[in-house]
C-alpha cells in the first residue's frame, strides 16, 4: 500500500492549467478578449505564484493579456467547479494541483466532476513535497519527528490543504504507528504561518 500511495502522491502533485473538454477556440481571430485563468490556491503559495508567472509570460504571446483570478478553495475543486460550469470557447482556463482532477473525486463522493469532464493542456511543474518545521526546531529529520512523537504519545499537528498530504500522512502513520492531527489551512503560506508562529508542528 505504501508503494500505491507513493504512486498516487506522484501523479497528484503535478502543476497544470485546465480548461473544459472542446478545447481551445479556433475560430479566426482568437483571443479577441481577455483569457481568465483561474487559480485554485490562495496568494502567496506555490501555485498561485506559478500560475501568476504563467499568466504573466502567456499575455504576452496571444496579444490579450491572460488575467489571474484567485478561485481558491477545497483543495483546487472550487476552481475545478468553476471550470465546469464555463463556457468551452477557450477563454478560462484554471492553474491548479492535479490531485483536485485525479485523486479528489476518487474519495470525495461529493465531487460532482471526473477527470474526463476536463482537457489537460499542460503539465507546468513536478514539484517535490517536503515536510517542514521551524528551523530551530530540534527535530532535524523526519525520524527525529517520529521517535519523539512515540516517546511523547502525542500526535503530530500538521497543516494540510489537499487531500495529498493527507494521504501521505496516513501512509506514514501506517508504517509507524505516529498519528497526525490534520489541522486543514487555507493555501501553504498560511500553513508556512501557522508552523513559524508556532501554532502546529509541521506543514
């Protein structure tokens, strides 16, 4: 299981901008106004500062300038939503976590899109995860966290804002019995925050 979830953690971190299946409008012409790419992730992490980069180098190769447009929420799957419910003519097109496309159907019954509801138009980035804690914290590696989770018997306060992490979390917990205490945050600065100020143990 651990091996599956590494696999599922691989294709969920994944940065890619989104657009409803029918693709790009081709029609003469095209862009004759604004591009509206939605961002789903709160100012300040690593989406949205990708997705702000992007839409600053692709404003300059249509000759209408691409607009980011802050859609945060669940993980991406408010972007995705708003995705849904666009028109397919190439004018909104959404920067997000793969996990809102792939992973968060799977195990959010309430998500009311699949995969195929989407055209992919590019993978931007495959970043790596870390886990981080305060740099004057005595732990210094992910073992000296969990040998002093166990000699405490307190879980592990941890700031999450998609369901990746939390799967990475339980994998985890699986192979060493460590329990997290899931605090959700909305976007990875807030988290970031929460970890500097003290306030959870890791992010």
């Amino acid at each position: 299981m651990t091996s599956a979830f590494a696999r599922m953690l691989t294709l969920s971190v994944a940065a890619l901008a989104m657009t409803l299946t029918g693709g790009l409008a081709t029609a003469a012409g095209f862009p004759e106004k604004p591009i509206n790419m939605y961002i789903g992730f709160n100012p300040g992490g690593a989406v949205d500062t990708t997705g702000r980069i992007i839409a600053d180098k692709m404003s300059k190769i249509p000759g209408q300038p691409v607009v980011a447009v802050t859609k945060a929420g669940g993980g991406g799957t408010v972007t995705a939503t708003q995705l849904l419910n666009a028109p397919a003519d190439g004018y909104t097109i959404g920067m997000g976590a793969r996990a809102a496309y792939t992973l968060t159907p799977q195990i959010n019954k309430n998500i009311k899109y699949k995969i195929d509801d989407f055209a992919h138009l590019a993978t931007l980035t495959y970043p790596s995860d870390a886990i981080v804690v305060k740099g004057n914290s005595p732990w210094k590696t992910l073992n000296d966290m969990l040998q002093s989770a166990k000699k405490s018997g307190k879980p592990i306060s941890f700031a999450t804002q998609v369901a990746a992490s939390r799967l990475m979390c339980m994998a985890i917990t699986e192979n060493s019995g460590v329990e997290f205490k899931m605090i959700p945050v909305k976007g990875g600065a807030v988290g970031i925050q929460e970890v500097l100020g003290g306030h959870i143990d890791a992010t």
